[in-house]
DNA sequence: GCGGAAG
DNA sequence: CTTCCGCAACGCCCG
DNA sequence: CGGGCG
C-alpha cells in the first residue's frame, strides 16, 4: 500500500493524512512533499554528514524523541556511517542522507528535524563551520538577537572573515563562519568562544554567555559551546516542530532586522528558493583561513 | 512508526 | 493477542 | 567533584 518510486527508490509511504501540526492541520503527506521539494537545495547541506533526526510520530504536541542510531529496519539503499562513541563505548550506526528518497523516507517515519554534524566523515574530527548560536531567553525580543547577530558580524569583518546567518526556525539566529576543515573542535571551540565573549562586552545589558539559565534573565545566550564534536544546530531548511511549521532559513545580512522568523514555513519557502537561490550555497565553499584572524586577536592556539 | 519485550 | 517501551546521552564549564 | 546545560 502506497508504494512509490523515487529516483528508483522503491518503498511504501503510510498515513499520509495523519496531522502532525494540530494547530495548521498539515499532514505527514505535506511534510514528505516538503521534503522532496526543496531536495536539491538540502542535501548538498547534509551530504557526508552523520545525522541526528527528531521524530514525533504522533504529532508536535505529544511524545519525540531523538534518534542517532539508524534502526534494523532501514533500507539498504540509505548511506550509514558507524562511529565508535569512546564514551558510550559502542558503535553508533549514524544514517547519511544524500538522495531525495531518503528524505521521502525519513519523512515518512515522521521525522520533522534534520541535524547534520559540524564536520563530514572525510575529516571527522575537523568541523567545517564555527557558529554562533543565538538563544533568546523568555522575555529578549527578536531585535535584541538582530543587534547582537550585527554585532558578531561586524566583529567577524573586521577579523576578515565572512559569515552567513539563518533563522534557527523558532527564535534565534544560527551565524556559521565557515573554515578550512584543519582545525579541531577545541581550536574553533576557542575561537568562538573569545567571539562570544567580545559581543557581551560590546552588548552587556542584552547578551550573556552565562550557562545557567537563571542567571540569563532576559538576555540572550550566546551559545559558542555547539563546536563540540558530535553536537549539532538544526540544518538550513529543516522543518522545526512548532505551530506553523516553520523552517530555519539563509538570510541576506541586509534583511536580518526586517524578517520575522515565522515568515518562513514549509509553505512560503519555495518561492523564495526560486527567486533567491541556495543563500548558504556558499557556506560549502567558502574555506576560510582561521590564522589570520587568531593573529589578531593574540589567541596563541595555533 | 515500529520492532521487541512484557503482560 | 494487546499493551508498553525505547528510540541520545555526553562534553563542557562553573561553583 | 557534582550539577546544569544544550
Ligand atoms: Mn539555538
Ligand atoms: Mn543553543
């Protein structure tokens, strides 16, 4: 029942009306159409990745659950990458997604979110991208975050390195400052982290990298600590499971202060992919050297 | 969403 | 035969 | 060293 073919890929999809956004009505169908749609602009972000996938099989509402090891029952046809966790000490099979069908097929299992690692099995312990992850606490405004995304731009130009923002999918911004994949973790860990340290002191009264939440108030956490090997930020155009449907989305830096994040779903993405293009297409080229900037800043890591 | 364990 | 349960846990920082 | 965090 409801055998389809994609790209050559044969499997079943089910419960294509079942809805997983109670509050919009849009079905898994919706999702998995989704998906298919904007493949091409995702899976160059995903290619070569381990993932890590959210799933909520009963909706956005009820009980998910993270999954990292790929279950028996996947198709053969799926890439895996095993890794062995020291810590865990076993291997964890990871699922790769490099074709359309595979998403189709990770949809269909109601996974809403996609987290690719910072690094790529070619060089596993070299991440490809530093970022910044920007989490509003309740009560900071979208405009806070906006200042501070400028803020860490304007400090990142003047290093000489360009960076990208996108839209987490709920309140934050994601900033990734791509790299030549020589660093480790720890290395673009520090790097980040004396990033996030100048911001506050540029932004005290609205910017905190203070882990415990209830020293935050309502500032915003500027998370530098995602450069760790294994942890991962919600990919450019993942579905986030919240009302709406929206999806973390590539921003000119000129239009960071006048979008809402809200704007971008699965249902108003498209267009802007014909008119825009890929705006993180870059973020795979673009190969930056981490010395300069070090230099400058007498961090003695390198 | 689904397989396997428990009831 | 039906229901329940697991699907990630770990690196990092601070007190 | 334990606890909180994402
Ligand atoms: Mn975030
Ligand atoms: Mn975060």
């Amino acid at each position: 029942m409801g055998q389809v073919t994609i790209e050559s890929r044969e499997f079943a999809l089910s419960n294509l009306d079942k809805v997983l956004w109670p509050d919009d009505g849009y079905t898994k169908g919706e999702l998995i159409h989704y998906y298919v749609q904007v493949a091409d602009y995702l899976l160059p972000h995903l290619r070569g990745r381990p993932l890590v996938l959210t799933r909520f099989p009963d909706g956005i509402h009820r009980k998910s659950f993270y999954q990292k090891n790929a279950p028996d029952y996947l198709p053969p046809w799926i890439r895996t990458f095993s890794w062995y966790s020291e810590d865990s000490q076993r291997d964890i099979r990871f699922i790769v997604a490099e074709e359309a069908a595979t998403l189709a097929w990770l949809a269909n299992q109601a996974c809403i979110e996609m987290h690719p690692w910072l690094s790529s099995i070619e060089s596993i312990d070299n991440p490809d991208f530093a970022v910044i992850d920007l989490d509003p606490s309740p009560g900071s405004r979208y405009q806070d975050v906006v200042d501070i995304a400028l803020v860490v731009k304007e400090l990142l130009d003047n290093l000489g390195l360009r960076s990208y923002p996108k839209t987490s999918g709920s309140a934050g911004l994601h900033i990734y400052i791509p790299v030549e994949a020589v660093y480790t973790y720890e290395q673009v860990r520090k790097f980040a982290h004396v990033l996030a340290s100048m911001v506050t002191e540029v932004l005290p009264h609205i910017a905190t990298i203070e882990r415990a939440v209830k020293k935050r108030g309502h500032k915003v956490y500027v998370d530098y600590l995602q450069n760790v090997l294994g942890k991962t930020l919600s990919s450019v155009y993942s579905v986030r499971p919240r009302p709406g449907a929206p999806v973390s989305t590539p921003l000119l830096w000129d239009e960071v202060s006048q979008i809402t994040p809200a704007q971008f779903t699965i249902k108003t993405i498209l267009s802007r992919l014909r008119d825009y293009g890929d705006l993180f297409a870059p973020v795979l080229q673009d190969r930056q050297n981490l010395e300069p900037a070090c230099h400058k800043l007498g961090l003695p890591i390198f």
